[in-house]
C-alpha cells in the first residue's frame, strides 16, 4: 500500500505521520528519498524485514529525483500486501504524470496552510488542543490567542504548551507570556 501525504502544511504532515505510525505496531523505516540511489529504492519495495511481518516506511522528499519519481507506478507492482510506504512530500507538481497516477491509485491527501481568512478554523483547532492539554480558555480568550499568535498550528501549539505553564490564564498573561505573530508587529 502506498499514501501520499505533501503540502506546505508541514504540522498537519507530521501529525498525520504519527497517526499512521501509531497505528503500526513494529519498526518504522525512514528513508530520504532526495539522497537514494535507484538499487535503494527498489530494495524499499521489494525487501523484506527478517524480524517484522509488516514493514512502514516513511520515503521523504523523492520527488526532488525526478528518474525515481517516475519509475513510482512501475515499481508499485511491485509492492507486497505486508509493505506500507508513505510518501511524505512538500509542495508537487500536479501536472506530472506520477502525481495524475498517484491521484488515481494510491490514498492521497494534501496539507495545506491556514491563510488569513482561516481564523475560525484556527480558533476551533487551538480550542481543541486546549482541552486536549488540558488548559480551559473562554471563546474571547481563544479568539485573543489566535490574533496574537496568527494561524500557524506550530505557533499555535508552542502558545498553547507556554499557557499551559501558567496558573491563571488572562489576555494580560497571553500579552506577557506569548510572542506577538511577527506581521503583527509590523504595525
């Protein structure tokens, strides 16, 4: 089986890598996939683990050898049913023939960043991460934080993990204990 997971959202990347890691129960491979040579590569789908059944592994930034990239729907045949590779990639593109055949063949989702006009995705998300840190803040407060902080789910979840260090949580606390979003301070 192969996933393909790329964007520009590289917290939504990561997060969607420990959820299928934690779903695998052996060893996990990482291969950088910028730096494999072709004999590498095909041992990735056709090898074997000696102490494992199943074999995840994680294939990162292949696309940056366009060769490889292209041998992709050739060498997927090869592919055992015990063989899970993930591709984890940045920005694509759409118009090779290897993304239209990944689009059409293999589980696919893309990760794209929170732009301005995400801000109540943003304040739905931090509020969930919130409670599940197990910090309580008030809608007003949430909203606070994410025009400090900006939408960035990095940004957001450093905010969230300093507030959680603080014993009573305030815009006065949010102003001393978390860095302002840099465009806001441009102003």
């Amino acid at each position: 089986m192969i996933t393909l997971l790329f964007g520009e959202n590289s917290f939504e990347i990561d997060r969607e890598c420990l959820r299928i890691s934690s779903d695998f129960n052996s060893e996990l491979e990482k291969v950088e996939g910028s730096e494999i040579d072709k004999d590498s590569l095909y041992s990735v789908f056709t090898g074997q683990s000696l102490f494992n059944e199943n074999r995840l592994v994680f294939l990162s930034r292949l696309s940056e050898q366009s060769e490889l990239w292209n041998l992709l729907p050739e060498w997927s045949e090869k592919l055992t049913d015990t063989t899970h590779i993930v591709l984890v990639e940045g920005k694509l593109d759409k118009r090779t023939v290897t993304y239209k055949w990944l689009q059409k063949n293999v589980s696919t989702k893309e990760c794209t960043p929170w732009g301005e006009r995400d801000s109540s995705t943003a304040e739905s998300w931090a509020k969930h991460e919130a409670k599940a840190l197990g910090i309580v803040l008030s809608p007003q407060l949430v909203r606070y934080l994410v025009q400090r902080v900006g939408n960035d789910q990095w940004r957001l979840l450093r905010a969230l993990e300093k507030l959680q260090l603080v014993d009573e949580i305030t815009e006065g606390a949010i102003n001393e204990h978390i860095d302002i979003h840099p465009e806001e301070n441009v102003f």
